[in-house]
C-alpha cells in the first residue's frame, strides 16, 4: 500500500481550512456577551446595525402582562417601518426573540439585552444598540429591578432618546409597563395587595418612585398591570392618594390594565384595545379625605372609565368611546362603585 508523505505545502492547505472552519463556526453562533460585561446579548437576523426606514413612526404599546398580545408586537413592528427590534431585561431569556421575529419577518434583527448590572447599563454596547433600534420593548420582570440599575445610566437616557428624539415605537409589559409611567409603583420590599393598600396607604409595601423615563403620554401618570386578575383596583387608588400627598400632582392619573391587553397609543394620544379583556383610566380629584399611618383610607370622587375591547381612549383629552364611566368610593377603607351593580371592574 501507497502513502503520500505531507509536504509542508499541503501542512499548510490543512491549517489554513481547519482556520476557515473555525472562522465559519464562530460567526455562525449568536452573538453573546458573558456577565462579566454586566450584560448578555443575543441576536436572530443581522446582527449589523440596520439603516433607519423613512416611514419610522413613534407610538407607545402599554400591555397588562400574561400572555402576550400578538396584534401588539406587529403595530409596533410595522410602525417601525423595519429594522432591529431589541427587547431589554434584567432576568429571564432571550424566549422573545424567535416569538418576535415570526411575528415581524420585515425586522432585519430581533436582539435580547439581559442588562445585570449598572456597568451594563452604562456600557457602550448597550447604549449603541438601544439608541440603534427602530422599536424597543420592556419585558416584564422586576421594576425595582429596573429602576435600581438603569436609572442615571446609559439605558435611561437611550430609551429617553427613542421616545422623544428618534420617535420610535415603544412599549412594554408587567414591569416593563410600570417603569413607562412618570410615577413607578417599585415593589421593591414585596408586591402590595389592595386590601392592604387601603387598611393602611403607608404599608411597607407601597414603595413609589417617579421620572425614571421621560414619556410625555406618561406624563402625571402611573400604570399598573394583571389589574382585574390580581384584583389591583384598590391599591391604585391609595397610590394615587399618596402620590397627591407627596406633592407630586394635585390631580394624578392611574391607568390599570388587564392580562392579555394592550393598549395601541399614538403620539396624538389616541389609544386602540386589542387583546382580550379592558383598561382602567383613573382620575384623582385632588388629596384624600383621611391618609394618615396605620389609618384606612378614605377617599371620595374618584372618576374611572372603563375601556372594553372595541373602545378607544384619548390621552389627551382623558375621554373615551365604547365604555363606561362610574365614580369609586372609599370610605374607611371599604371601596364602593357606583356602577351597575356595584361593580369596582
């Protein structure tokens, strides 16, 4: 039997394809940043940053959380007229990135950013490619989270850049909803119910912030999440109360959003339901008639307008079509309505 010695020519002609191999493997993985960066990255598509579309339009997607709302995901998509789609976070997976890019085939790039640290959160990567993209979502989380390692970072004012700068679409779900309003219900000492809310609005639990992001529809505003499924009527209310308290507002504005919701709002202020179940718009009158420590929450005249699937609601002029208005009582910590039968949903 015949053997042909290796020449060092043909040395060479193996290395250098084993080298391309490698080279090939390589760029084929996702892109992915270890945690010693402070943050992780990972990309579908071209993970090159995609010339910004012409017909890029603004817009804010307010979600309740559960399961997400496909119609959502693609008004956003489509108002971003193409390009990268990134989706920020403090935990959790990149699990959006193959939902989104199904659901948008036009998005050049659907990339997660897992920001663990406020070295993340100031990094130059991070910056780039939040202030690069043409829509950005918020996932859902833990808001204090959020406004414990991105505010006074580069996060912050990249999202600040999008909303009023560059006018990309926006939006977010859960935590990602709470951290859109000017004022931020934290949980950050645990997740305060309703009963305990109005037994006492100074409960350990009420933890609020405010201005983390600078929205202009979110403006005198605070948003909540899983409202009916996690019966959270009445702990917007006491967050109201003490918002007016702290001097904050004379006359807040609360929006409370169920599961499987979203709402669609232009920057004109007009805002679409899709999903499944309503929004809650809420109108403080002005202070509380009793808010004190360890003391039931009395508080008059709260105006509320319940949007169904269907119904529309203006930002601006806090009016809307397809729903119902009533006014909610709450007197010693007991909440009535006066809606048909004394519903508070």
């Amino acid at each position: 039997m015949l053997t042909t010695p290796f020449t060092a020519a043909s040395l060479r002609s193996l290395l250098t394809l084993v080298i391309a191999f490698a080279v090939m493997f390589i760029f084929a993985l996702p892109l992915y940043a270890g945690p010693k960066l402070g943050y992780q990255s990972f990309i579908v598509g071209n993970a090159a940053d995609a010339p910004q579309s012409p017909g890029l339009t603004n817009g804010l997607v307010l979600m309740g959380g559960g399961t997400d709302v496909d119609a959502a995901f693609q008004w956003m998509c489509q108002r971003a007229g193409g390009g990268d789609f990134v989706v920020i976070r403090t935990t959790g997976t990149d699990a959006y990135n193959p939902y989104i890019q199904q659901l948008c085939p036009q998005m050049d790039s659907v990339e997660t950013i897992i920001i663990t640290s406020t070295t993340g959160a100031n990094s130059t990567y991070v910056s780039s490619h939040i202030q690069n993209a043409e829509a950005l979502w918020i996932a859902g989380g833990d808001q204090s989270t959020y406004t414990n390692l991105w505010r006074g970072t580069a996060v912050q004012s990249g999202v600040d850049y999008l909303l009023n700068s560059k006018g990309a679409p926006v939006g977010g779900t859960s935590a990602g909803l709470a951290v859109l309003s000017q004022f931020i219900y934290t949980g950050e000492r645990g997740s305060v119910t309703s009963s305990q809310a109005l037994a006492n609005p100074f409960h350990r639990y009420v933890t609020l912030e405010r201005d983390l992001f600078q929205s202009s529809l979110g403006t005198n505003k605070l948003y909540d999440s899983h409202f009916v499924t996690r019966d959270r009527m009445g702990r917007s209310l006491a967050f109201l109360a003490r918002i007016v308290n702290n001097g904050w507002a004379t006359q807040p504005r609360g929006i409370g959003v169920d599961e499987e919701t979203a709402i669609l709002v232009t920057s004109g202020g007009t805002g679409t339901m899709v999903g499944s179940g309503a929004a809650y718009f809420l109108q403080a009158p002005g202070p509380a008639q009793v808010l004190a420590e360890k003391t039931p929450l009395t508080y008059f005249n709260v105006g509320v307008y319940k949007v169904p699937q269907g119904g529309t609601f203006n930002f601006s002029t806090w009016t809307g079509t397809g729903g119902v208005a009533y006014t909610l009582n709450v007197n010693t910590g007991s909440l009535t309505s006066t809606q048909a039968g004394g519903n508070i949903y």
